[in-house]
C-alpha cells in the first residue's frame, strides 16, 4: 500500500519542513499565576516532527525556518543543533527593543481535574514575516528531498505564511518529495490571523489542495477545512469511526490524497489518557493498539505520532506498522518534559510491540 505514495528512495535529506520556531514556557505544576520560575523548551509542530525523526528515528531531516540574530535566537538555534536539525535560516535583525522576535508560548500544564492551557505572545514574530521568495527552495530541493511537511499553526501566523507554503509544496512535488499537512487547528491562532477564523477553511483548502498525507483528527476536518461530520465529543471514547467515516468526504473534496492519520486520545484527567492511533491509506484502514498513559507532559504527542508514522512510511514499514511505530513514539513523548523526544528508537520499536514498563536490569 506504500508504495502508492511513490516514496523516492534516496535523497540528501529524508525529510524537509518549513515552519516556525518558538520557545515554550513551561512552569510545571504551577499554574502561570502563581509560577516563579519556569523551564524553556525550544518547539514548533513542523520543528517538532523534524527534530523526533532526527534524534530518535536517526533520520536526515531539516527546517526552513525565521531566525532572530539576539541571545534568544542563539538558544534555539543551539536546540536545533543539540538534535541534530538542519537549518536553512531567513535571517532577521533585532532592534534590540521591539523585535522581530521568537514567538513565546505559555503552557499550563494542569494537574488531574485541572486544564492544561496554552496562550501566546506571538507579537512582531519573525515567522510571521516570511514569504515566497525567501528560500532558494530549487537548490534545496536540488540535492533531492524524499519527504516534505508543513503544518496549519504556520499557515495561520501572516497572510504571507501560506502563500510560501504553497510555493514550497509546489517545488517539493515538482522534485518528486512526497507532501504532508498537519492541520493543527488553533482557534486562538486564527482569530487573530488576517481574516480570523472565517477565513481558516479557505486557507487551508487551499494548502491541503497540494498534500499527498494529511494528518488531523476529525475536529480538524470540521473545523479547519469544513469536512461535514457529526458533532465532536471533547471526551470521545477511542472509537475511530466518526473519523473513518469522513474519509469519503476528505477524497472527494481533495483527491490526491492519499492518506489521512491521527491519534486519538481520550482525556481522563491532565495525567491520565486512553491513547491509540488510525490511519486511512488508500482506502484501507489501520488501527493501532490502545494503552493508558500516565501523563507528564502532553504537548508534543501529536507531533510525536507524526515522526514515528512518517519514519514507518519513509522505511517501507507496512502501513499497519508504520502506525503502530508513531502511536509507541507519541505515547512515549508524553511521558518526558519538553515538546521533542527523548525516546530511543529501540524503545519505540519494542513498545509498538507490546512490551511493559517493567524495570530493565
């Protein structure tokens, strides 16, 4: 079934994103009112997937990227490095008081009966100011590419951010690389994006237009693309079939399309998840195992679930594997601090096969 994706099978990198840098707030327990020293992690959804395949799956990935020449920029810009990121950079100039800036985000990351919440300070951020034309994407995509991944969170940030999302799709099919779209809706993002929230189905209909492997839950479809579909429990059970039962709908509006996937979670408290995976491919489905996660930090796991699914995809894993292998991936990131793995792809492979959290001696 792989192989109607037409993978190519060699190229300079295995997979290439264009996306935005941000470092994330993270106070622990604390909620933010209250919090008097936090942790920084570097993130980004199409970063995140870039840097899990790199570290953990041992992958040849890069971000096309905005970076901010001040102390912060120097800090992500290390963390891109520590994991092993290639980075083609659109250079900004901080003016030392107002920006252009990285992105800040605030993570909340609640406790049993108490919400997780996220907010941003997205002002003046350098991501934001990217357009076509900034990237040499034919030397680029010269050295061949064999896989390409944006994602809706940049989409949102400007009106110029899905124009050179586009731009990039556009060379990244004409080099033969396969196309991937995390859908990612953000209402908070798109209301305030030019055009706010009504213009986020048009948007992204636009980009998803260009995409072979699409991945977003069944919220996603509705919200971010206006797929028609029943209404959305924010506590379903992992039953896959609302989201199956889109896929009819997903082909006719885009169809070259060639496989849609995503997680599905059951949130039982902060710490405490049902988890499992689906993916529709070619008409086929695929359905991961399911397990509990005791939860320590839950931003991350979709993005987590995207490497492992894209690296089972890019190494000829049959689509049932390549599904089990990004569900074992996003839930393991869950259970570390921070937006990237610090998983072992020996240990993804030995939890997509069912082993236990039993000590190692």
């Amino acid at each position: 079934m792989t192989a109607s994706l037409k993978i190519r099978p060699t190229g300079a990198l295995d997979f290439l994103a264009v996306g935005a840098l941000v470092h994330r707030f993270d106070p622990g327990l604390v909620p933010f009112r209250k919090a008097t020293s936090v942790s920084i992690h570097v993130s980004g959804g199409e970063f995140n997937t870039a840097a899990n395949l790199a570290d953990c799956f041992r992958m040849r990935s890069a971000i096309a990227t905005a970076m901010v020449n001040y102390p912060i920029g120097d800090m992500v810009a290390e963390r891109v490095r520590a994991m092993g990121v290639t980075a083609f950079y659109k250079d900004f100039v901080h003016d030392g008081a107002r920006g252009p800036n990285i992105a800040a985000v605030y993570s909340d990351r609640g406790y049993g009966i108490r919400a997780p919440v996220v907010f941003y300070n997205r002002s003046n951020e350098a991501a934001a100011a990217l357009k076509p034309g900034d990237f040499d994407w034919d030397a680029i995509f010269g050295h061949g590419v064999r896989w390409f991944h944006s994602g809706g969170i940049f989409a949102s940030l400007s009106d110029t951010t899905p124009a050179l999302v586009i731009e990039a799709m556009r060379a990244a099919r004409a080099s033969g690389a396969i196309v991937s779209f995390d859908l990612n809706y953000r209402e908070k993002l798109w209301r305030a994006s030019p055009g706010g929230v009504a213009a986020a189905r048009q948007v992204l209909s636009s980009i998803v237009e260009h995409v072979d492997v699409l991945v977003g839950n069944e919220e996603d479809l509705q919200a971010g693309l206006g797929i028609p579909g029943p209404t959305v429990s924010t506590k379903a059970a992992l039953d896959p079939s609302v989201f199956l039962g889109m896929m009819d709908a997903v082909t006719r509006r885009f169809p070259q399309i060639k496989a849609v996937a995503t997680t599905l979670r059951e949130v039982q408290s902060a710490c405490r998840h049902r988890w499992g995976a689906v993916a529709w491919l070619g008409g086929d489905t695929y359905l991961s195992p399911t397990c509990e996660l005791d939860v320590h930090d839950r931003v991350g796991g979709g993005d987590g679930f995207a490497a492992g699914f894209i690296y089972g995809l890019l190494t000829g894993e049959p689509p049932d594997r390549a599904v089990a292998l990004g569900w074992a991936h996003g839930a393991l990131l869950t259970t570390y601090p921070g937006d990237t793995t610090m998983a072992t792809l020996a240990e993804v492979r030995a939890l997509a096969e069912g082993t236990s959290a039993r000590i190692q001696r």
